[in-house]
C-alpha cells in the first residue's frame, strides 16, 4: 500500500509541477516575469521533489 500511496504523490507532484512551468510560460508571454519567474522556479522545485519521489519505481 505505501507504494501506491508513494507512487500516486510523485505522479501528483509531477502533473503539478507541469502545470506551473506551463503556467509560468503564459505569464512569460504576457510580460510580467515576476510572476513567470517565481512560478518558473516553483515548478521546478516540485518537479524535482515528484521525482525524487518515483525514482525507486523507476529503478534509478
């Protein structure tokens, strides 16, 4: 069970991570790049913590 539990956090983590950058790209777009820095790099922080995450699944 915990594996499932870890399993479906890393893909959450990783879908919401997506969602930033994509969302930092269209703030980019519209110039405000506070905001499109900021979300930037909180996706990427996310990204790498849903990672982190699903490594033992993926056998890294």
């Amino acid at each position: 069970m915990g594996r499932w539990i870890r399993d479906g956090t890393g893909l959450t983590l990783v879908v919401l991570a997506l969602a930033a950058l994509f969302w930092g790209i269209a703030q980019l777009r519209e110039h405000d790049y506070l905001a499109s820095i900021l979300a930037l790099l909180t996706g990427l922080a996310v990204l790498r913590a849903g990672v982190e995450l699903l490594r033992p699944t993926v056998g890294e």
